[in-house]
C-alpha cells in the first residue's frame, strides 16, 4: 500500500534530523557552565546550529500543515468522538497485553486507516499542540523584547522558556517511544521501511 507521499517523506526526515540536532544542541545550551566548558557542542555553536535547525524546522512544519491541508493525508488525522476512548483502551490493551500473546493488530492498516487510534492520537498532540508550543516559546526566546515582561509577577521570558523546555523534553520522550512502536509493523524493521520507500508492508504480505 502506498501511503507515504514524497512529500510527507522529506517532510519526515528534515523532521527527525532536526529535532535530533536541537535535542543535542539543547542540552548542550542547558547544560553548560559560565566559563563555556564544551558539554556535547560549545556554547556559541550550539546557539548558532540550534537557531539554524530552529527555522529549518519551523518552515518543514509550515510544508506538514499545509501539505495535510492541501493532500488527502490530511483525512489521517480527522478523528471523530465516536468511540474514541474506546478505541484507545482497545489499542493499549493490545500494546500491553495482546501483541505479547501474538494476537492480531486490532486496527489494521488500510488504505483509508494509515493510524491506529493511539498512534493518531499521539500525532495529533505532537504535530498540532506540542510543536505549535515549542515554536511560539522558541520565537519568544529568539526576540525576547516580543515576550509580555510580567506574568501575575513572574518574569514572561522565564514562563516562555519553561514552555519551550517542557515541550522540548515531551516530544523528545514522544520520540523515543514513536520509534519503539515503529519496531511493532509486520517486521521490526517494516514501518521504517515504509516512511522511506512510501510503501506500506501490512502483515499478510
Ligand atoms: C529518528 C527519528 C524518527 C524515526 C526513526 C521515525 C520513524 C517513523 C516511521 C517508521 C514512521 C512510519 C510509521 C507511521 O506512520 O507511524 C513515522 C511516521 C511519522 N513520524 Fe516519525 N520518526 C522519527 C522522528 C519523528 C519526530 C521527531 C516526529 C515529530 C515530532 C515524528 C512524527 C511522525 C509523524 C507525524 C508520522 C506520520 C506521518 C504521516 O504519514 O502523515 N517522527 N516515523
């Protein structure tokens, strides 16, 4: 089944390259002394290639919001309330327990479901709350003097930062736990497979 567009597959690599460099170069800013001991990348560098891997980033979301409102991958992402937190127990319990005991993939993928529940889920709370959020904080950061100086009293850039590293550390356990689930397709390795060929291997084949 072909069900990854090209598009949404440079979109996904430009995507993963970098969020893994801002990860890097992240915590290399957070965690560097006042006399610039060099973590992972010095401080200066740091500063510049997250600035960088920042606009890269920003303008590869402006492609994934419009290419799902412009493509029929967009249509993967409209969820409806019917049955919704059903859906979910169901996918967890198989995440949980089922798939331990070989039983089959409650939701299989199809040419109208590319997602389980879960999965939409969790791509919907990335893609369109958790990067939203980490981009508005991340141009706060940026151009401090657009940041409103007091909130209730507390500082607006110390409230925008904790934002952005709050945002920045949920989507990096979102990616660590994407990538385990990407292991569950028909082989360890098929879904991965998938998002670089475009074509979806489902279990039957
Ligand atoms: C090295 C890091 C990453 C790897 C190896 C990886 C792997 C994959 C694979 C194998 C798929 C296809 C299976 C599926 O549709 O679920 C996929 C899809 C997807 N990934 Fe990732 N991913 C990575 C990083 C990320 C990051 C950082 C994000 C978001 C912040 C992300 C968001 C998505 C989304 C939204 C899709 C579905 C795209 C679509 O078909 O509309 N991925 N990823």
């Amino acid at each position: 089944m072909y069900l990854y567009p090209k598009w949404i597959r440079v979109w996904h690599v430009i995507n993963a390259a970098m969020i893994l460099i801002l990860i890097v170069t992240g915590l290399s800013m957070q965690y560097t002394d006042k006399d610039n001991a060099s973590y992972v990348v010095g401080f200066a560098k740091a500063v510049r290639w997250h600035n960088f891997a920042a606009i890269v980033l920003i303008l590869n979301y402006i492609l994934f919001v419009t290419g799902n409102l412009l493509t029929n991958n967009g249509r993967y992402y409209r969820t409806s309330r019917k049955d919704f937190l059903l859906n979910l127990r169901v996918q967890f319990k198989y995440y949980s327990k089922g798939m331990f005991k070989g039983e089959k993939h409650p939701f299989p993928v199809t040419e109208e479901r590319k997602f389980n529940p879960l999965q939409k889920f969790t791509y919907i709370l990335a893609m369109y709350v958790a990067m939203p959020l980490l981009i508005i904080s991340g141009i706060g950061l940026l151009l401090p003097e657009i940041v409103i100086t007091t909130i209730f009293g507390i500082s607006g850039l110390i409230l925008t930062d904790i934002l952005h590293i709050t945002m920045g550390f949920l989507l990096s356990i979102f990616m660590v736990i994407h990538i385990y689930t990407c292991t569950l397709g028909a082989k360890p390795t098929s879904l991965f497979r998938g998002i670089i060929t475009g074509y979806h291997i489902s279990e039957e084949e």
